[in-house]
C-alpha cells in the first residue's frame, strides 16, 4: 500500500509539472511568435513595399528623362530643317544663308516650324 500511495504522489507531481511544462512552452511559443516573429514579417512587407515604390519611382524617373531627352532631340531636329528649309528657299531666290525672305515666303516657314515644334509636343 505504500508502494501504490508513493506511486500516486509522483504520477500527481508528475502530471503537474507536465502540465507546468506545457504552459511554459506554450507562452514561450507565443512570445516568440508575437515578440520576434511577427514584427519581422511585417519589416520583410514594409521593407519590400519600400523597394517596390522605389524601383516604380526610379522607373517613372527613367521614362521621364527618356521623354526629355527624345523632346529635345524631335526640337533640334525640327530647328535644323527649319533652319535648313529657309537656307534653301534663298538660294532658290538667288540669296545668300540667313536672308530675309518675303513675307509670304517667312510665313509659311514659320508656320512649318510652329507645326514641327507641336508635333513634338503631342508625340511626347
């Protein structure tokens, strides 16, 4: 009998320290998964949201400039056949480069120039 009393004093202790054992372990889990665990994969999310607005902004930024440089050049172009078309039209005149053109003759130059310099605009 006092084999089976002693028995029972140990299973009880036993079970009390499994049952000690199990909460331990059970908030131990719990503290790592809202102390470590969660606050890393919410830093992971913000951190990649971060690099996900930055590449979009370096990407608007690299079509930005692209726009301005393709702007500048359609304007350059559009200067040098203007340019050019006037040098033309004097000789065909028998003038010099960069003469004065008649009236009718500058009009119709500036107004090609003006139309070149639009469809830049509307292209870009």
């Amino acid at each position: 009998m006092k084999y089976s009393k002693k028995l029972k004093i140990s299973m009880d202790s036993a079970l009390k320290l499994a049952i000690i054992f199990a909460i331990v372990v059970g908030t131990a889990a719990l503290a790592y998964r809202y102390v470590y665990y969660l606050p890393q994969k919410d830093k992971q999310r913000i951190e990649a949201e971060e690099r996900k607005e930055k590449e979009e902004l370096d990407r608007k930024k690299g079509e930005e400039s692209a726009d301005k440089v393709f702007l500048t050049f359609c304007l350059e172009q559009a200067e040098k056949s203007y340019k050019s078309n006037w040098n033309s039209e004097c000789s065909a005149l028998g003038l010099g480069n960069d003469c004065t053109l008649p009236t009718w003759n500058a009009t119709r130059m500036d107004k090609w120039r003006s139309e070149a310099k639009d469809e830049c605009y509307k292209r870009n």
